[in-house]
C-alpha cells in the first residue's frame, strides 16, 4: 500500500524554526515528485512547492520561495519542509502529496494521488 | 494566471444527484481533477483527467469536462458525500498546479 506518513503537530512561538517531514512506503520513493500543499484554517488548497527526491530538484510557488525550503533525503525515504523563522501567519496544516504525471493526446498532466494525513503547525507567543 | 472557479456550496438531499461545477478558460482542453475533503481529513483523490476514478472511488461519482466548465456529478447521494471538493488542473506547460477554491457539499 502507498502510504505518505507525516509527522506530528507542532507548536511552536514566532521567530522559531521548524522542519517537518513526510516518510513514503510502498512505492519507489526516489522516482515520484512530493508536493507540499498549505491549507489555513477554513480556507482552500495552497500550493507551495515541489521536489523530486532522486535528484532532489525542487520548485517553488512564487507565494513561498524565500519563505520555506523543501528537502528530501531518499536514503530514509523522507521528504521534508522547514522554515527559519515562523509568524503566526504561517499557522496552517501541511499535506504531502505524491505527483503522479500522465500523458494526454498532445500534453503531460500531473494530480496527486495520495496524501498524508497532514501536520498541523500552531504559531503563537 | 489561470484562475479556477467554483461555487462556495451545493445542497441536495439524500437520493439525488449533486453536481459541483468547475469553471475557467477553455477548461475543456485541460485535464481537470477532483478532490473530496471530508471535515478533519486530509483530501482525496476522487476523479483524475476529467472523468476517471481512482480505484476505490464508487461509480456513483463521475465527471466531465467541456467549453469552459468542468463538473464533478455524485449520483444517489449519502450523508457520507458531504465534504468539501475542490477541482484542479496541472498541465506541462505549468510549474504549478491550480486548485479551484472549493465547494462544501451540504446534504439536507
């Protein structure tokens, strides 16, 4: 079975930092970009990067480069989303996700078949 | 930039068919898909490349795509159903996906 596993909530105050991580099972870790995906509270999906753990190529969303970092090391299977400095704007739970990519009549298209159950990170002083 | 959009809420009673709409430029050449969010979980994969299910996902759910809108129809809906759903396009040409803003399902 596929599995994204995510690591546990966190609480932490403004100016801290913080790394968060999404272990894969069940499929060739190395070969399938991970998605970082923010959702605020009440609020919809936000995309905010992506890396590919074979060669550790990463994209960002133009809304969180500078703000976040994506790593991953493919040796333990981990994927992983740090930040330097927290504000309680970044309050927010965290989704991994896995790319998939397939080909259509005259283009690739990409969605991301399985999540993690989330972190939920709380900024507060 | 593309922009997806959807309607904040549907509502339909059980046994009927509920029909989530997806609307953007030219939707119909893109591959659109669909994802439920139930209250407290993480989303779900629920319709990829207009119209096909992942396993798991009952036949109940389907979509569709053309002109400027894709749709997301749940058929014999359940109190089950009820969740948020949102749509998303992804294609090559992109660096990143975009995700419609969401439609909560509400069943009466």
């Amino acid at each position: 079975e596929v599995q994204l596993v995510q690591s546990g909530a966190e609480v932490k105050k403004p100016g801290e930092s913080l790394k968060i991580s999404c272990k894969g099972s069940g499929y060739s870790f190395a070969s399938f970009w991970i998605a970082w995906v923010r959702q605020m509270p009440g609020k919809g999906l936000e995309w905010m990067g992506i890396i590919h753990p074979g060669d550790s190529e990463t994209r960002y969303s133009p809304s969180f480069q500078g703000q976040v970092t994506i790593s991953a090391d493919k040796s333990i299977r981990t994927a992983y989303l740090q930040w330097t400095s927290l504000k309680a704007s970044d309050t927010a739970m965290y989704y991994c996700a896995r790319r998939i990519v397939e080909a259509s009549t005259n283009n690739y298209y990409y969605y991301m078949d399985v999540w993690g159950k989330g972190t939920t990170v709380t900024v507060s002083s | 930039s593309y922009v997806l959009t959807q309607p904040p809420s549907v509502s339909v009673a059980p046994g009927q068919t509920a029909r989530i709409t997806c609307g953007g430029n030219n939707t119909g050449i893109e591959s659109v898909h669909w994802y439920q969010q139930k209250p407290g979980q993480a989303p779900v994969l629920v319709v990829y490349d207009d119209n096909d299910r992942p396993s798991g996902i009952p036949d109940r759910v389907s979509g569709s795509n053309s002109g400027n809108t894709a749709t997301l129809t749940i058929s014999r809906v359940e109190a089950g159903d009820e969740a948020d759903y949102y749509c998303q396009v992804w294609n090559g040409g992109s660096d990143h996906p975009v995700f419609g803003g969401g439609t909560k399902l509400a069943v009466l």
